[in-house]
C-alpha cells in the first residue's frame, strides 16, 4: 500500500516537472508574449517582391513589382496589420520566370487613397495554398512576401482631400529590420525589406491644397482676343473671372484652393513664381487650367474641349464636358478627340519634329520628347513622370520643370470651356460665367464624394 502512495506521489512530481519544463519561459515572463508587428514581418517568406515604379497621381497610388520565383497559387496584394487585412485589386501575372504585379493600367486609378482607413498597415502579396480534402472543409494556408523598393525615389506623404473640414495624412515609407534566427546553433541575420502604410488624421499644413486652378494667360500674355460691336473681349481677363468664382464655389464646399494668380499679372511657365512651379509645390490633387478657345478662319467647332493627361480613366473628365456641354454643346472639333467634348493632344513624330526645329530655329536644343507625350504644357508639366515631362532645363530660356521626373503629382486638366470668337458662347461666357463655374465645380463635387 505504501509502495502505491509512493509511485503516486513520485507520478504528480514527475508531471509538475514536466508542465514546469514546458511552461517555464511564461512563468517567468509578467506577461504572456504577444505577437508584434516585428515578428509578423520576420514570418513573412524569404523571397520579396522588388519594386519597379510606384506613383501617386491624383488622388491614386499605383505600383507593379515582381519577385524571382514562379508562383503559381492564388495571390493577393493586402494591406495587413495584427488585426486587419484589406485586399486590394490587383493583376498578377506571370513572366520569364517571375510573379508579377500591377494595380492598374491607368494613371489615375489604382488604390484610392481617399478611402483607406486610419492605422498602421504594411502592404504584401499573399499567396494562399487551397488544400482539398474529401471528408473536411478545404484548408488554407497563408504565405506572405514583403516588398523591396527597386527604384531611386523615396518616402511618400499625402493628405487626403478635405471633408467635413479634417484631412488623414498618409506615410507610405519602405523600411527595414534585422531577423535574427538560430541555423545549426549559428546565429544568423537576414535583413527584411517592407513598405509600411501610416495612416493617421492630421491638419493640413500651409503649403498643402486640395485643389489648384490656374487662370490661363495674364498680363503681357492676353490669350485669345475678339472684337464684338466695337468691344475687345480678352480670354486672359475671362479665364481669371471664372477661376475666382470656381475657386469660391469650392471653398465653400470646405476644399483648400490655391490659384495661380488673383489679378492680370504675367507668369512665366517654369522657375520660380512660375505656373508649374506654383501647382506643382501647392501638393494640389487634381488642377484645372481655365481657358477659352478659338478658330478664326475655321467657324465650325463651338463647344467646349476638356484636355486630359495621357492614359487615365475619363469619368473625371467626362463629367466635366458634360456638364459644360449642357451650356455651350460640345466642340465639333475632329482632331485629337478621344469622347464628347474630350480631348488628348499628344505628340506625334510630326509634332516631335516640329518642335525640334522651332527649338533649333531659335538657338535653343531640343528636348527629348517621347511619342504619346501630352502636348499641353499645362497638363504635361504638371503630371510629372506619369506625363512624361521633359522640361529639364537643358535651355537657359525656360529654366528647369523641378517636378518634371516627379512621381507624386496633380492629377491635371486643361478646359477650353467655350469658343470666345462664337458669339452664342461668348454671350454665355461675358454674361453667365457662373454657369460655367458651377458646370465644373459640381462635376469635382461628385467625384470626390462631398457631400
Ligand atoms: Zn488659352
């Protein structure tokens, strides 16, 4: 009976021992260790996904990666933290023996950053292997991969568009960390490359605007002129009417707008003080260029021509003519139309060599200019890389476009909003500006959500 008790005793002594073994290092510890974001990104896998551009245009970012390796189950771009995991549409695709992604294949669409919610994120690619199995649910399994910024550019900041009068201010940061782990009892270190998503409210500082306007011409530079009963109509005094009355409609929508000039001053297009130099440092997410049209000679467009950027989705755009339309019709110019009352003037290896030699002609050197490249310079110089910019500075004339390789950029519109030598047009333009004004101020009201 004694031998029994004994064998008992020494049984409960020996499993204590056991418990204590296994359990020791949170008996020791106050509190039980819980994951953290460090050991989230030392989980992920070892291969990541190299970074081949990124950019935010608009009010979008965009960026495409790829990784050295096939992956051929089910992948996902997420923005991931501890608690939540957002999965944003991408395209994955496969090629010469590498994943790759793209978000989208337009500028101005891809994450809209108006819409994230506040907090900390790190975008990765997860890759989701489905196991099936006859008599139990499927099970899956996530792997995760980081990404490695592959470019020259940097850190990124923005500030969402102003609603209900507060702002979230986005860090789009690529960081690393050591992991330190144990092979064959060696201590090794691998360095992990991420890109974090800091998400958080925050007040506009002083040099950041919602929206930038920019009256076309002023001062020595009237733009288009027209004589009418013995009056002088000026584009350059009519393009800055409308703007102001633009620039208060959206104020009084609580948006923060810059103009580029109040008054019949001149601007130059580059360098300081300059058109493209004031929109591009007011951190603006969509500018729109005031102008009135004309065809002397012609008489048979009208109408209004909405200007656009290279490669972007038109509802912006569409909304803008449309509504314009409504008051003056639109234009029945046949060149360059891509839609109704829209149009993307581009260069085209006649135009590349017209300008070279305009350049030549007048003592300058000729740019670089890529097939495809927005013609106006208000739209191209502004969107920066994703408009294929080209001013740099290479002629003393105009000095350098600072913004002209600029990966974060206005999304850029140019509105010839009516033709000044139609009479019906410019009787709406001298008399009803305000139609006008309110055609383009609702049209943005609506696409960027304020209510
Ligand atoms: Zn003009």
């Amino acid at each position: 009976m004694k031998k029994k008790v004994l064998i008992i005793i020494l049984s409960i002594l020996l499993i204590l021992l056991v418990l204590f073994i296994v359990f020791r290092k949170n008996i020791f510890s106050s509190t039980p260790k819980e994951k953290t974001i460090e050991d989230m990104i030392n989980e992920t896998e070892e291969n990541e996904f190299l970074v081949n551009s990124y950019s935010i245009f608009g009010t979008h970012f965009n960026i495409n990666a790829c990784v050295d390796k096939v992956i051929t189950n089910e992948t996902s771009l997420v923005l991931k933290n501890l608690t939540e995991e957002i999965d944003l549409d991408s395209n994955f695709y496969n090629s010469d023996g590498k994943t790759c992604f793209k978000i989208s294949n337009k500028n101005n669409t891809g994450i809209d950053l108006e819409t994230l919610i506040q907090g900390n994120y790190i975008l990765m690619v997860k890759e989701s292997i489905v196991e099936e199995s006859n008599d139990k649910e499927p099970t899956v399994t996530n792997y995760y991969y980081n990404l490695k910024n592959g470019t020259q550019n940097s850190d990124l900041e923005y500030y969402t568009i102003t609603k209900n009068g507060t702002n979230n201010k986005i860090n789009i940061n690529y960081k690393n960390q050591e992991k330190i782990y144990k092979e064959n009892k060696e201590e090794k270190k691998q360095t992990k490359n991420y890109l974090q998503f800091i998400i958080s409210e925050s007040k506009l500082p002083d040099n950041v605007y919602d929206i930038a306007i920019d009256p076309g011409h002023g001062g020595i530079d009237p733009g288009a002129t027209y004589n009418l009963n013995g009056t002088t109509y000026i584009e350059s005094n009519i393009t800055l009417n409308i703007s102001q009355l633009l620039k208060s409609e959206l104020e009084n929508m609580g948006l923060k707008v810059l103009i580029t000039r109040d008054d019949d001053s001149y601007l130059d297009p580059y360098g300081v003080g300059g058109r493209t130099t004031i929109i591009n440092s007011s951190n603006a997410k969509i500018s729109l260029s005031i102008h009135m049209n004309s065809d002397y000679g012609i008489m048979k467009y009208g109408g209004v021509e909405v200007y656009v950027p290279n490669n972007i989705d038109y509802t912006l755009a569409k909304s803008f003519a449309n509504n314009i339309a409504k008051i003056v019709g639109y234009s029945k110019n046949p060149s360059f139309k891509v839609g109704d009352g829209i149009y993307f003037k581009y260069f085209t290896p006649q135009l590349i060599e017209q300008a070279k030699q305009e350049n030549l002609a007048n003592g300058m050197l000729a740019y670089d200019i890529k097939e495809g490249a927005p013609y106006m310079f208000m739209i191209r110089e502004i969107g920066g890389l994703n408009t294929m910019a080209y001013n740099d500075g290479r002629n003393a004339k105009y000095p350098k476009n600072e913004y002209y390789t600029s990966i974060q950029t206005a999304e850029p519109y140019l509105i010839e909003t009516a033709y000044l030598n139609y009479a019906n047009d410019l009787n709406l333009l001298v008399n009803e500006p305000q139609r006008f004004s309110e055609a383009i101020s609702s049209a943005l009201k609506e696409y960027l959500n304020i209510s």
